[in-house]
C-alpha cells in the first residue's frame, strides 16, 4: 500500500527526526495526559504530518521507537485513518465533501470545477506544479452549507463551481 | 435559533441562545450569559443526587441512540477504586448531522461545563473529549475555551476551590467514520486501530483502558447545565405531549429546502412545521420527495410519511424510522433516488472497518450491485439479492454500521422501487458510465 519507495533502494538520504528539541518536549508533555504511551500516537502522527507534511516509513520508525511500538503496529493504524498521508501530496490539500446531502447540492460539479481550476485533472493526482492535490472526502459536517471543503485546515463553506476559481487563487 | 437565520417563532430555544455570537465564546462572556452557575451548584452537590436529577429530567442521548442519560450515569460504579473516564463523542460524522459543530464553535464552555458536571456526577477526575480531524475550527476554539477555563478554576486541579479535580484533554481523530461508535472510540483514544469491541463488557464496567467508562455526545452534555440549573421539572415540561420524549432537540436540515440550518424544536414538535415554516418548504417550483430524518443511518421516509410525523423519539419510530442524531437530508422530485441510495451505500462501504465479515462484503456488494443498477446493467433479481444482503447485514455484527447501510437500501426499494425499475428495464439512461 506505501506509496514511498520500495523497501531498501530507498536513496541514503539521512532522515531528520521529527521527535527532537521543542517536539520532543512538546510529545513528553502529552505523555501526562494519558495512562499509556500508546494513547500518543494518534497525537504524535499529526505532529509528524504537521511538520513534515506526510508520514513516511523512516517516520512510521521513529514515532514507534518514541512510543515503544513495533513499526508493524504504527504502521497498521497509519492506515486505518484517511487523514493521514502515507505518500507525499501538493503543498495544498484539498478534501470535497460528495456524500448524499452535498451531492444532491451539486457537490460533483465543484469537484470537477476544482481538478480542472487547481491542474490536478484527476483525484488523488498532484498538480504538475506541485501546489495541490484534491481528493473527495466522506461526510465533512457541515451539510447544511453545500459544498464545503477543507484547503489544509482552512474549512470552507458554501463552494460553488463559481467560486472555485478564486479561491484557488488564494493558495501560492 | 436557526443558525445561520434568525430565530423562528415556533422554535425553542436553549441550547442555540448564543449561536452566532463571538462574546459566548470567551470564559468572560459566558459567565456574563449566566455561565459556570451550573458547574458552581453541582459541585454543591452529591453525585447521586445530580444523576437522579439528570434521571428526572428525562434527558435522552443526543447522538443517535436516545438511552436516558442519568440512567447510563448511574450505571458507574458508586465507589471510584479505580480510574473512572468521562468520553465526550465530538465525533459528529453522520452525513446530514452538523449540530455539535455549532454547540464547540460558538458555546465551547456550555460544553466544557456539561462536561465537567458530567465527570464529577460519575467519579472522574479525566474527561476526553474526541473530536473530528476535519473540525479545524471547533479544534481552535475548543482548545482556547479550555484554557481559559483552567485560567479561571474553572477546570483544574482544585475546581472553584471544592478541592475537587477536573481535567479536561482534547483528543484530535483522524478521518474515521465508525470512531464515533462509542468502543471504536475508545480503541482510537487508546492509539489502536477504530474497531468496535464486543459488548459486552459495557463501557461503565470496562471501557477506556480497561476502567469505568460513559460516553455521551456533545448536545447531551450541553444540555445538562440547564437542567442542573433551571430544574429537572423545567426541562420535562418543554414537551408536547409525550413524557418519554423531554427537552429541546437540535435538528440540522440540509439538502433541499430554502433554508438549511440547525433549528432547535420543543420535542413533539410536527415535523411539518419544521419543514415548511422554519426551514422556508422546498426551493420555488419544487415538491418534496424523501426526507431521511436522523442522520444517513435510518430509514428513507417519503414526504407524505414525514409530512404527517411528530417529531419526537416515539414519533418518528411510528412512521418506520428513527430520530437518530436529528440530522435531517431532504431530497425534493429532481433527486436520483437510486444514485442517491448508491451514494450512501458507498459511504459505508468507505467506512466500514472491515472486521465483521457481513459488513466488510455486504456494504462493498451492496455498492457494486447500485453501481451496476445505475449502470444499465441490473436485473431483475437484483432486488432480491439487495434485500437479502440487508438481511444477512442486519443484527449480525459488532456494530451498526452494517445495519445503516442496510436502512435505505431496504425503504428505498419499499418506497421508491419504480425508479429503480426505470434503470433495471433501459427507460432510464444509465447514470454511470459501464462498470
């Protein structure tokens, strides 16, 4: 399923930890929040995709050893959460509402008004300039205000296919 | 009040006072708006006498399943000899739901309140409260609020100085529908993967790390400083008829009406009123078709089914669905309702965990037999085999989940069964492309 290189010719690049200085400090404070080292993963995931922007296997490594967890372990609920990247994305990330209560709002038209706006073409797919990728999401909760999006945390409500263009004309 | 409209005159409103109004938001504010008394009074108080309180008022579960809240309190153990967890379910994800998300961005500390009378009432000195990875915002604001609270005693180690201890921890999920479930919750809070667990052992015996544990969803917590404050009697007597349905109830409607928003309705309320007079009827030139009333997860009901339904538990439980999470989807005579259907379907195929064989195939076949349907290429016996499938989803597995997706499956087919034949007979063209 990884999306990185394959398993040893993975160029010799030496990988930075994410878990040193002001980031460990912040991880140890969260160690007192909950009873058991475990509980900091899902935390320490998102302070890995925030400061590298996806969860790489060298990554998936590190949080285990911080955590005292196998990297099988790590890597198997890596995977059950969608929001977590296991691949590089477009500095951009962008989630589309499409279930049923967006759908029937024309949810599938600011799809197509994005990958064609954004030059992703296809879902999944990161714009040859590497600012964006677009995917489409499940349920974002926000169903009463068609269609909304997520551009990295910012959540945007009410997306026409109009208004595509300008907002993907805020993002560098 | 129905946020983003004004207030509408049938609507009651509670725990929607302050939607839409930056100043509830700051500890400040909210204690300006009457806030905090509530906590202050509980802490006055033993934890049984809050619980039979919370008994009386009549207060049921907000995010879907409606199971009387003091009842599930009192299901804690008396002596606290081990850690007891407090789990606030901010997970809202039912497509259709968007209510809890008004409650943390605009009343964060109504909720920190609910909560902290809430782990005092059942022993616990941590409550966790899990919110959705995509709520960037009530994330913000929640974080900030808590703060705040902790700044002014409000949370802490020694709560307005009762020498009682409250700490509260936000935790930030990460995409997973089925998390709201309230064991895959807990598996999520513990760094597992979100599968549901065997029940039972129920939560209150061992839940969150193996200790005593209650979940309840944010509405349902919000609402307990009011009751706490205004009385158990108070909160029972905002009902229109039905004892066993008490209280105000936020309903999130979106979808085909002019307009959408959360209202908040005396429990009772006809449905009718909610559709044409707060929500403005369907858009100019529209009829009503379908509406689902509680979330993507209970029964399609036709227009003239919901049209005649009082909107309370029992009520819409007699016109063969459920009130579920009040997360209304209202589709007017331009809906697909097999595409729409397929849809659905395939949000629990996505979201199935895939540990329960029924769910892991069912929803999956379920998905490919609409694709096929829409596609031109249905026969006959499809039906057949859907309702079977939703048979063998139904009542079988660790969760619900499978069973969701079987609800519009099986009232679709019920309700809306000539469009399907449109498509299985080529009087339709095909929605999808060949599959």
């Amino acid at each position: 399923m990884s999306g990185g290189a394959g398993h040893g010719t993975a160029p010799a690049e030496a990988y930075v930890p994410v878990f040193a200085g002001p980031a460990r400090a912040r991880l140890e404070q969260l160690f007192a929040k909950y009873p058991t080292r475990q509980a900091c993963l899902l935390p320490a995931l998102w302070m890995v995709q925030e400061a590298r922007g996806w969860i790489s296997e060298q990554a998936i490594g590190e949080v285990a050893d911080v955590l005292e967890l196998t990297p099988a372990y790590v890597k198997g609920v890596v995977t059950f959460y969608t929001m977590y990247h296991t691949h590089p994305v477009g500095r951009h990330f962008v989630q589309v509402c499409t279930t049923s209560p967006c759908n029937i709002c024309g949810a599938e038209d600011v799809v197509k008004a994005l990958l064609r706006e954004t030059g992703c073409g296809e879902l999944g797919a990161t714009s040859p300039d590497g600012r964006f990728t677009v995917i489409e999401v499940e349920c974002l909760g926000a169903c009463g205000f068609p269609t909304p999006i997520l551009v990295d945390d910012d959540f945007i409500e009410n997306v026409t296919p109009e208004k595509v263009k300008g907002i993907v004309q805020r993002y560098e | 009040m129905g946020y983003p409209h004004p207030s509408h005159p049938k609507e009651t409103v509670v725990l929607s006072k302050h939607f839409g109004d930056p100043e509830a938001r700051t500890y400040a504010g909210w204690v300006r708006h009457g806030g905090y008394q509530a906590l202050r009074k509980a802490l006055g108080m033993t934890r049984e006498a809050i619980v039979e309180e919370v008994k009386a008022s009549g207060l049921r579960g907000r995010g879907g399943a409606g199971f009387p809240t003091g009842l599930k309190w009192s299901f804690m153990p008396k002596e606290v000899v081990k850690p007891h967890y407090l789990v606030c379910n901010a997970d809202e994800s039912e497509p259709g739901t968007f209510k809890d998300r008004e409650i943390m961005r605009w009343t964060p500390h109504a909720l920190i309140e609910g909560c902290a009378i809430a782990a005092y009432a059942i022993g616990a000195e941590r409550c966790y409260i899990y919110i959705r990875g995509e709520f960037t915002e009530p994330w913000k604001v929640m974080s900030a609020a808590v703060e705040e609270a902790l700044a002014n005693g409000a949370l802490g180690d020694d709560v307005f100085g009762s020498g009682k201890r409250i700490e509260m921890v936000l935790h930030r999920g990460a995409g997973a529908y089925i998390c709201g479930e309230e064991t895959a919750m807990m598996n999520s809070i513990e760094g597992r993967r979100g599968n549901p667990r065997i029940k039972p052992p129920f939560p209150a015996v061992a839940g969150l790390f193996g200790m005593p544990t209650t979940i309840n969803n944010v509405e349902t917590l919000s609402a307990v400083p009011h009751i706490l404050e205004r009385g158990a009697a108070w909160y029972k007597s905002l009902c229109l008829g039905n004892p066993k349905s008490t209280g105000t109830k936020l309903v999130s409607v979106c979808g085909h009406v002019r307009r959408p928003g959360n209202y908040e309705v005396t429990m009772g309320t006809p449905l009718r009123d909610i559709l044409h007079d707060m929500c403005g009827g369907p858009p100019p030139g529209r009829k009503f078709k379908a509406v689902i009333p509680g979330g993507s997860s209970v029964p399609i009901m036709t227009a003239e089914e919901a049209e005649a339904t009082v909107f309370d538990y029992e009520g819409v439980v007699e016109k063969g669905s459920m009130l579920g999470s009040a997360g209304m989807i209202v589709m007017d005579d331009s809906t697909d309702m097999v595409y729409q259907i397929w849809r659905l379907a395939r949000f629990y195929a996505h979201e199935s965990c895939a540990q329960c064989t029924q769910c892991r195939e069912g929803t999956a076949w379920t998905t490919r037999i609409l694709e096929r349907i829409l596609a031109g290429k249905g026969k006959v016996d499809d039906f057949q085999l859907l309702l079977d499938l939703s048979e063998n989803m139904t009542g079988k597995t660790i969760c619900v989940l499978s069973d969701s997706c079987a609800a519009p499956v099986v009232s679709g087919i019920q309700k809306f069964r000539s469009e399907f034949e449109a498509y299985i007979a080529g009087a339709r063209e095909p929605a999808l492309a060949s599959v």
